[in-house]
C-alpha cells in the first residue's frame, strides 16, 4: 500500500462551447471554447486541477482524450508523489523532447501544484512564497476582430468596473486602423491607466518604430509594445528596446530556453509568462536575476494569479473577459482593479459538476480507477 499523497487515478472532461464573442489578434481568431480538465487523484482522494486549451481546433471525444492521456502522461505520474513532480529536474533530451499529442503539460503542472499545496495545507502562492496578496489586473480585450461599437462597450465597461490599465491588439494592415482604435480606448476609459499595445509579432523593427512614433505623434503614450516583432528576431527587440519609444514586453510565443536568451541579450524590458507553473517559477528566477520585470499573461481562469503574487517582478495580471467562470465553484474576484489569491489550499479553483460535456461519460481504465 502506498503514501496517501501518491497519484492514484486521473479524472477528465470535456468541454466545447462557443465564445461569447470572437477573440483574436492580427494572426488568428477563435468563436468556439475547447477544453479538457485534468483531475489528478491521491490516494487519500484529494483532487488538482488542471486545464488542457486547444485554441483553434476542436478536442477529440472524451473516450479518446482519456486514451491518449493513459498512454502518455499517466505513465510517469502513476505512484509519484506531487512534490516529487513539482520540483523534479529532468535532462530532456532526444525522443523523450517531444509534445504530447494532446496539450496536456500545462494541466498536469497546475494540477500538481494544486494537489502538492492542497497536501502542504496551504494556498499555492503561498507554498510558492507570496509575500502579498494581491497585484494589479488590466484589462486585454482579445479585440482584434471587434466592431468599434463592441471594442467601446468592452473597454468602457472595464474601466467602470476599475480595471488599472488597457491593453489592445494592433498590427492591422492599414496603420491608421490602430491609431483609430486608440482614439475609441482613449474616449472609453476617458484616459485613465496606462495603455499597452499587443502586436502578436505582426511587424518588422522598422515598422514597429513606424507604428511606435505615430501613436506618439497622435498623442497616444504606449506603456509597453508586447511582442512587436517575431520571437526569434532577438536583434530587432534589442534595437527597440534601446530606442526607448516605449517598453518591450516579449517571450510570449519562446519556451525557458528561448526567455533565457531573451534575457541575455537585454532584448526586452518585461518577460512576458503564462500558465505552467514550474515553468513560469523559472522564468522569474530567471528575470529577477537579470533584474526584469515579469508580466502574467493569459492564464485559463488566472489560475496564474498564484505565481504573479509570488514573483516580485510581477506588477501586471492579465484579464481578458472570457466566458469561462461557469466551469468552476467560485472563480477568482477582481474588485477596484486587483486580484487576491484563494485562502483555502490549492490554486483555488474547483470544477462544478453540473457543468461539462453530456455526450460522453469518463470511463477510466482499470489501472486508473480511484
């Protein structure tokens, strides 16, 4: 009989719903949710919790999903314990450095964390060393392919309900479409908190100056440019960076390898980390070396509200309006533009049960069972 905190069983489920409204920026768009939640089970029965994203393509049915899980993750989760997977250090290397067919990895990092601080009794960011307890949300409309009325209404509202800063994504084609777009977030928020522009590596280093000195010219003060040019084009975001016209927020689309060679080159102002938990811990290990600021971007829930509260270099969470709190009990209050962590152990967030795909009901290999 083994420990109470080894993994013991897995739990899935899917979901497929449409978006409240279509989300993108100058490379893609998405009108529908596909998701898969992971629930990792000890043997004391405690559950963690993890979400499995596929942005543009729908998910398998939930018999194949849980096929593909058992044959890929479980076997290296079976019998270990959290603790022993959240701070584990690995040499990938060869055919063992390769992607799962699913986007399993980071629900198997937040749900073992999850479980790990649920057996330490304490909340994740404080298992992960939190001296606060809470950081500045702003709000990122996803707004690429919005009407002026419908980009108006979202950032109006975001601004009444005190969101501390605005972000909007750029790049169109037609330049004069992006100076439009924050003249409409100016008149909407009425100028208050700082604006950021995301341009999801749509131009070159020339034209993100171009861009950079007409949003000036137009009296539009640009707190940071987020990934203003591709992600490998380390000598282009240096060249930005020195120039000054506004603060480089990059490393977005690079895994640790490539953020630590962002680092290195001084190639960005702020690091820009998501939703895998040791991974993200790492990258501000990383940058607070470098003495760099972290921003949190998009996290499925802001289950990434955990590591923000715990990297000192974090002064931003991202928030995007996305329609997806029916999932969970209680998800995460945003009130006068901040963002507390949960109280009870755990990142905070549980599935509710009347709530996931009806056509199909999880059933799990013997091996797996709880």
């Amino acid at each position: 009989m083994g420990s109470a905190s080894e993994l013991a069983g897995f739990h899935l489920t899917r979901y497929q719903f449409p978006r409240d409204r279509v989300i993108g920026d100058s490379q893609v768009r998405a009108s529908e949710v596909h998701v898969a939640a992971v629930e990792l089970i000890d043997r004391a029965g405690r559950s963690g919790l993890g979400f499995a994203q596929s942005l543009f393509t729908p998910l398998p049915q939930l018999l194949e999903i849980e096929r593909l899980f058992a044959a890929e993750a479980w076997p290296s989760l079976e019998g270990r314990s959290p603790a022993s997977l959240a701070l584990a250090v690995r040499r990938v290397r060869g055919g063992n450095a390769r992607r799962m067919t699913l986007p399993f990895e980071e629900a198997i990092q937040q749900a073992v964390w999850d479980l790990f601080a649920q057996q330490m009794e304490q909340p994740l960011w404080r298992l992960l060393g939190a001296e606060r307890e809470s950081v500045p949300v702003y709000a990122s409309g996803l707004d690429f392919h919005l009407s002026d009325h419908d980009f108006v209404e979202l950032f109006g509202k975001a601004a009444q309900q005190g969101f501390r800063g605005f972000k909007i994504k750029v790049g169109h084609t037609e330049l004069e479409r992006d100076v439009h777009r924050l003249n409409l977030l100016r008149k909407a928020t009425g100028s208050r908190g700082p604006v950021m522009v995301d341009a999801n590596e749509a131009w070159t280093a020339q034209q993100a100056v171009d861009a950079l000195r007409t949003f000036e010219r137009a009296g539009h003060r640009i707190f940071w440019v987020e990934d203003p040019v591709p992600r490998d084009d380390i000598e282009g975001l240096r060249m930005l960076r020195g120039l000054g016209l506004s603060r480089v927020n990059s490393g977005e689309y690079l895994d640790l390898s490539g953020k630590r060679r962002l680092l290195a080159a001084s190639a960005c102002d702020m690091l820009n980390v998501h939703g895998q938990v040791s991974d993200v811990m790492r990258a501000g290990w990383l940058a607070n070396e470098c003495n760099v600021e972290v921003t949190l971007g998009n996290s499925f829930l802001e289950v990434g509200v955990n590591m923000a509260l715990a990297l000192p270099g974090v002064h931003w969470l991202e928030y995007s309006f996305q329609n997806f709190d029916h999932l969970v009990e209680e998800p995460f209050v945003i009130a006068a533009g901040l963002i507390r962590g949960k109280t009870a152990p755990g990142h905070g967030l549980r599935l509710r049960r009347d709530v996931g795909d009806k056509r199909e009901q999880p059933t799990l290999p013997p091996s797996v069972r709880t």
